[in-house]
C-alpha cells in the first residue's frame, strides 16, 4: 500500500472539514499511480502526465510559473553583472 503524502494533508488533529477531498485526491492518485505501474509506464511519464494534468486544471498557473522562473533568471544575470537594471 502507498504511504499518504503528508504534503497534501495537515496532521490528522487539524485537517478542515474539507478533508474529504483530500483523502478522495489521494485515492484517486494512488489509483492512477496503481494503474500506470501496472501498465508499466515509467515513472517520469507518470509524474509529466499528473503535473500536466495540474496545470491545465488551474488556468494561468502555467504562465504563473514561466514568469516567475523568467524573473530568477534575470535576478541571477543582475547579480552576475551580466544584465543591467530598468
């Protein structure tokens, strides 16, 4: 059996009634994770498909994230000296 990612729900004394949801995502991924072992689709492909799948369910998370890895990357070069400041 699949241990609970503890990164997806508090500790059991403060989850939020809402917890529900939470418990029926993680069997939800431990099903698809079950599904696509047995399959035998490697792990990578698996973990592409279900952050893919993350991202097309929150519109703008995407673009969210290339702007925020833009901005690392120019804030490396600026300390580099490789780039000017605006």
């Amino acid at each position: 059996m699949a241990n609970p990612n503890s990164a997806l729900a508090p500790p059991a004394d403060e989850q939020p009634m809402g917890s529900r949801a939470i418990d029926k995502i993680e069997k939800l991924l431990t099903r698809a994770a079950e599904l696509a072992a047995e399959q035998g689709i490697e792990t990578e492909v698996f973990m592409d498909a279900a952050w893919e799948a993350c991202l097309e369910a929150r519109p703008g998370l995407r673009e969210k994230l290339v702007d925020k890895e833009l901005k690392a990357q120019l804030r490396k070069l600026r300390k580099r000296g490789l780039v000017g400041q605006a």
